[in-house]
C-alpha cells in the first residue's frame, strides 16, 4: 500500500532529503521537492492534462441573497471549468465569493441564476434525494472547523459517509482503517478527536472525505485553523492523495504560498473573476 503521507509535523522527524526521496521515490524528484520548499514561491512545473475530462462546468453562475433590507450579490456571472486531476486553488479578499463558489460546486448551495454541472450532472436539476446522494458519493468536503463528532472516535467519524451512503459494515470499517493508515492515523482509531492534535483532526477529516471515493475534493481554508508546518503538510498530503486516485481538488485559501502549490488559480474580486 502506498502511503499518503510519510512524515508528519507531529510524528518522529528524519533526516529531510530523506524523507523526500521517500516521499518521492527517486533522488532527483526528492531534490526538486527539497528545493521548492527552500523557495515558496518557485513555478510549478505544468501538469499534462491533455485528454482529461471536464469534472466541474459553471456557466454565467450568479448569487444573490438578501441581508437585512440590502440585497448582496455574492457571485456575478461566474463562469469555470475544471478537468479531472487538476488542483485548483480559488483566492480573493473576504468577502469577494469564495466560499459561495465552492459550496455551489459542491451542492451545498443552489446558484440564483446559471447552470452548474458537476460529473456530467446539471445539479440545479436534482431533487432533494438525488442531491443529497450526489453530495455524498460524488463529493468531498474538507472544512476549516474538521467537524468530527466530538463523541465517536476516529474510527467511527472516518465511518460517517459510509453510513450515509448504506455501505455494509465490514467493508465500511475496512476501508475506513485503510484510509487512516494512508493519513498516518492508524494508531489512532480509537482516540476521541479531542485526543488528537489539529494536524491530526485534520487528516482524519481528509480521509473521511474519501471514504465514498468522490471523483471532487472540496477544501474551505483547510489550513486555516493549523500552523504553518502543520499546513504544509496537509497540503502535501492533498497532493498525494491528487496523484494516488486522481481527484480533482478545489479549495479555497487566502495563503499565496498555498495557492502557489496548485495548478491553477482561480482569483475573485466582489463576485467577479479577475
């Protein structure tokens, strides 16, 4: 089994280059990943993703909704297109629809005019039922706040999805203890979220958001509420987890460095694409 993650802020450190080349597989990637950690702000090298499918279509996506008396228009006239396998990071000022965007993608919330198409799915077209089934077998969320049940343990949180989706559950418990072992969790399936650290809380979070294997990872400032170290390496494992099952990720950030480690940038101002 290839594991997700190797070294983490809170685990036992080794020698850096090697942690890289085990990380990586081979010296002169171990290197190129050394040396853009020394420079933050190094080009990315492109990914080839000629031929990849079209996993996330907005066209002409608005927003607006009502607050007090005002009236605010949160998105306007958004329009996007994602491919399978990319790594997208959506940046802007408080405020300028972030958020509003990726809860859009991901069905939380319903466009005020537009078309969202999400794995072939026009989702402004589906019924409450086969939204909620396509929240929960197609996507991902990665919050800010983790939002583990404070009284099940991370067995039974990783679990979570499965229930909800009907999954059997020997199968269900299964795959959730493979899943903490990819994130580096497999000592702590009976520890209570607040027994874990928020670098752990947060891998947790992340390995329950792929327990249905949703084709879409969706992130709210994963990093937020964790140190820079700790941020890091959740977005290390982001990427391990892009390159082992080829999910499209999309989050939100307001760190440039972050923003930098994906593929593309997506950057709104007042509801508008820059």
């Amino acid at each position: 089994m290839l594991m997700l993650s190797l070294a983490f802020p809170d685990d036992s450190r080794q020698d850096p280059i090697a942690e890289f080349i085990a990380y990586a597989g081979d010296v002169d990637r171990a290197i190129a990943l050394l040396e853009a950690t020394r420079r933050p702000n190094a080009p990315k090298p492109a990914r080839n993703l000629d031929g990849a499918v079209e996993v996330v279509r907005l066209e002409s996506v608005t927003k607006s909704y009502k607050l007090g008396r005002q009236r605010v228009e949160a998105l306007k006239g958004v329009s996007v297109s994602v491919k399978a396998g990319e790594f997208v990071a959506i940046t802007g000022t408080s405020g300028s629809g972030k958020s509003t965007l990726l809860q859009i993608m991901g069905g939380l919330d319903q466009p005020t005019s537009g078309q969202v198409t999400v794995d072939g799915q026009n989702i402004g077209k589906l019924r409450d039922r086969k939204l909620s089934e396509f929240r929960n077998k197609t996507v991902g969320f990665v919050f800010q706040f983790f939002y583990l049940q404070p009284f099940l343990n991370t067995q039974l949180n990783l679990e979570v999805p499965g229930m909800f989706a009907g999954a059997r559950r020997g199968p269900r418990k299964q795959r959730a203890a493979e899943l903490a072992g990819e994130v580096g969790l497999a000592d702590r399936l009976r520890h209570l979220p607040k027994e874990l650290s928020g670098g752990q809380m947060q891998r947790a979070a992340i390995a329950r958001a792929l327990l249905n294997s949703p084709k879409l990872l969706l992130a709210d400032e994963p990093t937020g509420n964790l140190d820079r170290t700790n941020g890091r390496a959740i977005i290390d494992l982001f990427e391990a987890v892009r390159e082992k099952f080829n999910t499209t990720i999309i989050l939100v950030t307001h760190d440039p460095e972050i923003a930098n480690r994906a593929d593309r940038e997506i950057s709104l101002q007042d509801g508008r694409l820059l």
